[in-house]
C-alpha cells in the first residue's frame, strides 16, 4: 500500500503542478534579407536619367513649338498686304509700319526674297490698271530698299485688276483689291526674327 499511496501522491503532485504543457517560446523571425544597395543605387541612377530624358524631351518639344510658332508670325508679316487710296499709289501712314517689320525680316534673312504683286479694282481699263499695279509695287520696293533692304530680294510684278481679293462690285470691294501682295520666291523657311 505505501507503493500505491506514493504513486498516488505523485500523481497528485504532478496534478498540483499545473499539468499544463510548458508555453512554447516563438521561433525567431526569419531575419530580413539582406538590402542590395547596388540595385537600389542602379534603380535610382536610372529613374534620374528617365526623368532627365523627359525634361529634356519636353524642352525639345516646346522650343519646336515656339520655332513653329516664330515662322508663322513671321511669314505672316512677310505676307501681310498693304493697301491704296482710289487711283493712288502713295504709302499709305497706316501701311509704314507693316512695311518697317517687312524690311527688318528681309535684312535679317538676306536669303529671303519677295515678289510685290501690284493690284487694282476693276475700275478703269485694262493697261491703265496695269500700270497702276506696276507704280504701286515699285512704291512698295522703294519704301524697303530705302530702308536698307537689298533690291536684288525684291522683284515686283503688276496684276492690274485680274487678281481680285474681292469679286463684288462695291466700295469696300475695290479697297480690297487696291493691294500689293507680298509673297516670298526664296528662302522663306528657317526665317530669323530681326534684333
């Protein structure tokens, strides 16, 4: 019987002790990976240069644009027309100014050339009319060439009353077509601005 009352007591220490299975103690977190800074440095370099690349893409672009944009004002200066009084062929006041941004365009592009096309309304005959065109667009070549422009850019040419900007018969037609056109035969592209 003792045999039997120590193994009860030693159950009954056993069950004293809290039977309870010892908490188990977490496994370690795996450690992290070590960092590439090589790649991280790469990466960066690389995100530089993209954006670099696309800052410089878009300066390209813009100045494309400001380029388009400078040729165009400036062709429509070049091309702009000045108009005449009834049976006159004197540089109108108003026209001076068109005339002065004409002739610094011609000086700072000597590869640039002009044609002055000379026109009239329908008023009057045919070979009065082409003489007419004919005193307008020398009117024009001389206001230009005393401005400094070389005559060898300026050609002019009468069209009398055969080109009409206007076809009807009216007097805000006829002041239309009283003109000198100016239309570029050489170097009309790659204009610079004058200084």
């Amino acid at each position: 019987m003792k045999s039997r009352s120590l193994l009860v007591f030693a159950l009954l220490a056993a069950a004293a002790c809290g039977g309870k299975k010892p908490a188990e103690t977490p496994a370690p977190a795996p450690a992290p990976a070590p960092i590439d800074s090589t790649a991280i440095k790469a990466r960066m370099r690389q995100d530089s240069i993209n954006a670099a690349e696309a800052r410089a893409r878009a300066a390209a672009d813009a100045a494309a644009r400001a380029a388009a944009q400078l040729q165009a004002q400036l062709s429509a200066e070049v091309s702009a027309m000045i108009h005449f009084d009834f049976d006159k062929a004197d540089i109108k006041p108003e026209d001076q100014a068109n005339l002065d941004r004409k002739a610094a365009i011609l000086k700072a592009n000597p590869g640039l050339s002009i044609q002055i096309a000379g026109n009239c309304d329908n008023r009057g005959s045919d070979e009065y009319n082409l003489a007419l065109g004919n005193r307008r667009a020398a009117a024009a070549q001389r206001y230009l060439i005393n401005q400094g422009v070389s005559a060898s850019q300026i050609t002019i040419v009468s069209y009398g009353e055969e080109r009409p900007v206007n076809p009807a018969n009216d007097e805000a037609a006829w002041a239309e077509n009283r003109n000198d056109q100016f239309t570029p035969t050489a170097g009309g592209n790659n204009l610079v601005a004058p200084k």
